[in-house]
C-alpha cells in the first residue's frame, strides 16, 4: 500500500472556526491532490499540487486554500467553515501526471454544525 | 468543461451473476480513462484504465474498453463475487500526456451489492 496518511480521521466542528486537513505521504511523489466526496457527486478536485509551493485550484476551490512547504505534506484549509463544507476529504498522490495511477488516502470525514 | 455520467444504482445482484456498470464520458482531447473502486470505509483504489481509443483495460475479471466512437467505457464482469461489493467509479483525466497534471473528473458512482 501507498504511504499515504490523512489526520484528522474524523472531526466536528462549528461554522465560522478554521479547520486544517493535513495529508502525509513517504512515497515522495510528486504530484498530490485534495478531493471532496459527496452523495450523488463521486469525488471533485479541490486543489492539487505539482510540486512543493506549486498549487493550483481544482472544480470547488471557493472556501478552501491550500499549502504544500515541502514534499510530504499537503494541506488543505478552511478558512471559515460553513455547513455545506460538510463532506468526506480524500487525499491522492501520483508519480507523475497524465494517467498515472493515483494513490488514495484513507480521508477525513468533517462535520460542520 | 469534461464530465462522466454513470448508470444510476444502486444494482444488486446475485453471485455468479453478469455485470454491466455503463459510463459515458464528455471531453476535449483524448482523455485516459479509469475505473476506481471503493470497499466500505476506505480510500478510492484503480481498478483499471485505458489510455488510447480501442484499449481494454482489465484486472481481477473486470473488463473495459474504451470506445471513442460511442464515448464510453463500460464495466463489465462476467460472474461477480459477494467480495466485489463496493463502490466504483468512472473517472477520465486530462490525457496520457507526461505534461497533464492528472487531474480527474469523477461520475457519480455506482453502488454495488452481490449476494450468496
């Protein structure tokens, strides 16, 4: 298995606070990806990265912001968290881009109340 | 902007029976196209994938072929297993290209339960 871990696991928290996802990995790739998964949706890219400090937003970035300070992390942040911000987060890493398999993480399900 | 739709599920179906799961695609270029599959409680895993117009990918009896004509790329198993209950997904990405940032745009998933 890809060495991909995502923390929190799980966390609830009230609309207004920040909230930071934080995705590691030992595989150095190169490539790592935020999704969002949502009944009736499948899976839609938040942000992505192509390389430390080199991101870029995906179909759903209003509300988040992302940091990748070197090559093992990848964060994703709520800045203020809203209810429809309600969602499982996956996290996914590639060698490289094109159709490479992506790896994924095991995600973090965030409640916003 | 690409999209992927898949047949609506959930399907059930019984061991040893036929599977068919449909996904058609819209897209610029020519986009590589995949099928992931999620177990209960974990992350997405690639089942299999297609990257040129008339390749069959294929894994653990899962099979697909990718038809540019029709713009699909439908799952198919010829006699599935209680084990192969899950979630799959269809997926396409920007290109088999080195320079794509692998990007992928997912359909909607289709729950699958096969029972004894």
């Amino acid at each position: 298995d890809a060495g991909i871990t995502q923390s929190p696991r799980h966390k609830v928290t009230e609309t207004g606070t920040p909230v930071t996802l934080r995705c590691h990995q030992t595989e150095n790739h190169r490539y790592m990806y935020w999704y969002r998964q949502d009944p009736g949706h499948g899976l839609r890219l938040i942000h992505y990265s192509y390389g430390v400090k080199d991101t870029d937003k995906g179909e759903v970035s209003d509300g988040y912001s992302v940091s990748r300070s070197k090559t093992e992390d990848f964060l994703l942040t709520l800045e203020s968290a809203t209810s429809s911000q309600t969602s499982v987060y996956f996290c996914a890493i590639s060698e490289r881009g094109g159709a490479y398999e992506q790896y994924f993480g095991p995600g973090t399900r965030l409640t916003v109340t | 902007g690409d999209s992927v739709t898949q047949m609506e599920g959930p399907v059930t179906l019984s061991e040893e029976a036929f599977l068919t799961i449909n996904c058609t695609y819209t897209a610029t270029g020519y986009p590589s196209l995949f099928w992931y599959v999620q177990y209960p409680g974990e992350g997405l895993q690639l089942l299999l994938k297609a990257t040129k117009a008339d390749d069959k990918g294929s894994n653990k009896g899962f099979e697909a072929t990718y038809r540019k004509e029709t713009t699909s790329f439908h799952l198919e198993k010829g006699s599935v297993q209680v084990s192969d209950s899950a979630v799959y997904f269809c997926a396409l990405s920007e290109g088999a290209g080195g320079t794509s940032y692998g990007k992928l745009t997912f359909g909607q998933g289709t729950i699958l339960t096969v029972h004894p």
